[in-house]
C-alpha cells in the first residue's frame, strides 16, 4: 500500500510541475466568459498581412482579453462602411479611406491608430515571361488596375509617373473589375499585364497564365499602405480595449521580425488552408525580402504627408487634412516598448 500511496505522489507531482510549466511557459489566455468580443473587418484575406494572422493563430489576441472576429470586406469601400455603421468595430484597410472620410465632413470619422505594412503589397504580372523587366515596356499595353482612389492603383499611378509614364495616355488600364476578380479575368482574357496581391499572383505563374515581373513595393518606396482604425468615439470610449488590441499586433509583428519565413508561413498555414505550405512559403519570403512589415505599429507624420502626397499626384485628394486628427499614435508608442 505504501509503495502505491510512493508512486501515486510520485505521480501526483510530476503531473502538478508540467502543469506549472505549461503555465509558467505557455500561452495562458483568458477564460472564454472574460474575453471581450471584438469585430475586425479586413479589407482582404492575403498573406501580405501575415502578423495580424501570427497574432491570431498565437493566441495574442486571447492573452490580451480579446475575442476576435475576423470579417473579410473584400474592397476598401466595405470595410469602411462596415466600421461607419458599427458592423466592425474595428477596420483594416488602406488609410487612404478614413482621409476621405474626414473630407466628407463625418462628424464621428474614422481614426487610424496603427500602421502595419510599409510597402504595396501586389506585383505587376506579364503575359510573357520578360528576363530584363523595365517600366516602359507598359506604354501602350493593356493592364488590369484597380478601383479608382484605392491605394494598390494609386501606387501604381505613383509608379508610372516616377518611371516618366503617363497612367491616364501612355497605358490603357481597366479599371471595371472588382477586386479580387482581376487573376481570373486575366485568365481568360487578353490583357498585356495585371497587378496582382498574392496568393493570386503566385497561381498564375503555377497554371502558366502569367510571370511576376516587378515588386510594387520595392519600386515604391516605403509608403503607408495599410493601417487599423476605428471611429474616434470608439477610441475615447475604449481607449484600454485598443490598447489590448495594439498589443497583441505588436507581439505579432515582434515574431515575425524574429523568425524565419519558413517558421512565419507555418504559423499562418491555418489561415489559408486552400494554399499549400511551401506556396505560403514562398509568397512569405517574398514580403520579407522586401521589407514589408514595420517593427512597430507608429504612423509617423512623414508617412502620413507621403500618403497625402499620392493621394495628390492621383487627383484624389479632396483636401489637405491634419495628421493630429487622423492619426492617434498613443496606443502603439506603448505597445512598442512590449518588444
């Protein structure tokens, strides 16, 4: 009896120190009933946004308090009206939106509060494979673009200009095809090039339908492509929850900062379970080559000029507005002492 009573102790405590360790170690969200719901409309489900989903599949979110909903809005337009009318409380797009929303005289307008890509995120794809890509070979082709005012158009307008090139009379771009369907219309159509985010831009090199040619992104520049915001009455109203919501994108953008894309394209897989692992790798590895992730969240002034600028350049911009409105910089100051 002794022996068992040994053993069973034993046994009792090597239980009682894994648990302690796992606690110790691990990541300890809190219980389901304490979690606050919270709904995240992003402007597209695309790799591009790889440490917004290590945050998620981490369990960044849970440790922070937050149940998080993850709502795709496919277009700019959507997500912004998702957040306006309280469907979200929480929008990811291209601040581009909530400049044209303050012009339009909201009175509750939309404020963005952290920055998380700092280059485009498409790439220009060639019927034809070209070994010795340059810009002007465009002048005179037909291109697939985007929707008028939408950021992955205007930095490609940026582009052309910076390259000498005319949008509006050297190049013929269409731009009547909603978002997300410009890869299959590219397919079956005859157009000379396409600007495409990944995963698309990959599967048309995978069918043969198309080759990646130039990185929008690197020829860019850094430029503030997308950030999350939130009607300013819900940030005064829930100044802690957005803090919990900074950080844990914080601790998303920290992994990916210190791992590899190997490691980044495995944490995310879930997110995209319809895209092979060594696919996800490599569109990974893409964005990481160019530098695309800040490591922080903060939306700098210079950033938020250079937006206005492009905005500008493509006939955009309604009026000039003040960054201090637009741009609440408070939650990721702090949230990036957490790296």
């Amino acid at each position: 009896m002794k022996r068992f009573s040994r053993k069973l102790l034993t046994l009792s405590m090597a239980l009682l120190i894994c648990v302690g360790f796992l606690f110790a170690c691990g990541k300890e969200p809190a219980p389901a009933e304490n979690l606050t719901k919270v709904t995240l409309n992003e402007v597209a489900h695309s790799i591009f946004y790889a440490p917004m989903y290590v945050a998620i599949e981490e369990g960044y979110f849970a440790e922070e308090g937050i149940d998080l909903e993850l709502v795709t809005g496919f277009g700019a337009d959507k997500t912004m009206t998702a957040v306006l009318t309280g469907e979200a409380e929480i929008g990811f797009m291209g601040s581009e939106s909530t400049i044209y929303t303050y012009a339009g005289g909201a009175e509750d307008y939309v404020v963005n509060f952290a920055q998380l890509t700092q280059r485009a995120g498409n790439f220009l794809v060639s019927r034809e494979p070209i070994e010795s890509f340059s810009w002007d070979m465009l002048k005179g082709s037909n291109v697939l673009g985007g929707r008028a005012g939408g950021m992955p158009q205007m930095v490609f307008e940026y582009i052309l200009k910076k390259q000498g090139i005319d949008p509006k009379t050297d190049v013929n771009i269409d731009q009547s095809i909603d978002f997300g369907s410009t890869a299959a219309a590219f397919s079956g159509g005859d157009a000379d090039f396409t600007v495409e985010f990944e995963p698309h831009a990959t599967a048309l090199e995978a069918k043969g339908d198309g080759y990646v040619v130039a990185s929008l992104g690197k020829d860019s520049g850094y430029v503030p492509y997308t950030a999350f915001s939130a009607k300013k009455s819900f940030i005064e109203a829930n100044p802690a929850l957005i803090q919990s919501f900074t950080n844990a994108l914080q601790k998303g953008m920290t992994y990916v900062q210190n791992h590899t894309p190997e490691e980044i394209a495995e944490v995310i897989a879930p997110q995209f379970a319809e895209t092979d692992l060594s696919t996800i790798t490599t569109i990974v590895s893409r964005y990481y080559e160019q530098d695309s992730w800040k490591a922080d969240l903060i939306f700098s002034a210079d950033a938020f000029d250079l937006l206005q600028n492009i905005l500008a350049e493509a006939g955009e911009l309604p009026e000039k507005v003040p960054y201090e409105d637009l741009v609440n910089t408070t939650f990721a100051e702090k949230a990036a002492t957490l790296k």
